[in-house]
C-alpha cells in the first residue's frame, strides 16, 4: 500500500511540475543570465552596491557561505562593504552557469565564480534561488562556497 501512494505522489508531483514549467519560457533563463551579466558588470566597474542589485531589497533575503548564513539585503551589503570596499575586489567572473526553472515565477542558477586579484586567483561554487518579481528577477537565496 506505501509503495502505491508514494508512486501516485510522484506521478501528481511530476504532473503539476510539467504544467507550471509549462508557463516558463527560454527568455525567463536569458532574463536571469542578463541579472548575472548585470551583477558581474557591477562588481568590476562600479562596486558593492552595483552588485547588490542584483538580489531581493528585503530583510528576508538569506546568504550562506561556509558557516556564515546572513538574513537580509542591508546586513548582506554590509558584509560585501566591510569586505571589499576600499580594498581591491579584483576581477569577477562567472563560469558553468546553468539555469533551471522550476515555475514561472521560480528559478535557481548553478555555477563557479572566479576572482583575479593581481597574480591570485580564488575560485568557488554558487546556487541562487530566483524569483520574478514586478521589477524582474532578484536572487532570494545565495549559497556560495
């Protein structure tokens, strides 16, 4: 008997899973892919706060790295400032990026970042958490190592 509900639960979740990746379209992924761009223009030339325009402006916003996990845009933003500011951020690239949608307001994005400072290079893994909002997607959920 468990293992027929269990098997019925997958058949609905999947299911309802084709019919709202149904309403997401391959522009939804070049969307985001434009907010990375954005996000790593804003680093290079302009700095943090170029940067932070790419997440959710709300205290519900949640970072994670290592051990750290950091509520909200104004204490995220904060961390970068104290960070980088008035230091050399050195150069920001993304690599390996793969979006996926999970609905048509719901994404997540897999990839490796990479920052040249001078002759050093430091490099780590990231997932986002996207959702679309009136003003267009923002990163909800940042999980970087």
């Amino acid at each position: 008997m468990k293992r027929s509900v269990l098997l019925c639960l997958a058949i609905l979740s999947a299911a309802v899973a084709g019919v709202v990746l149904a309403d997401a379209t391959d522009g939804d992924a070049d969307d985001i892919g434009a907010v990375l761009d954005a996000q790593v223009r804003g680093w290079n030339e302009r700095g943090v706060d170029a940067f932070m325009e790419a997440y959710w402006r709300s205290p519900d916003m949640t970072f994670h790295s290592g051990t750290d996990r950091v509520e909200g845009w104004e204490t995220l933003r904060g961390r970068y400032r104290a960070r980088y500011e008035g230091k050399r951020r050195g150069e920001l690239a993304f690599e390996n990026v793969r979006v996926v949608m999970l609905a048509a307001d719901a994404a997540y994005a897999t990839g490796k970042w990479r920052v040249t400072t001078g002759g050093e290079v430091a490099t780590g893994l990231f997932t986002l958490v996207f959702r679309r909002f009136d003003d267009g997607w923002r990163i909800v959920h940042d999980h970087t190592s």
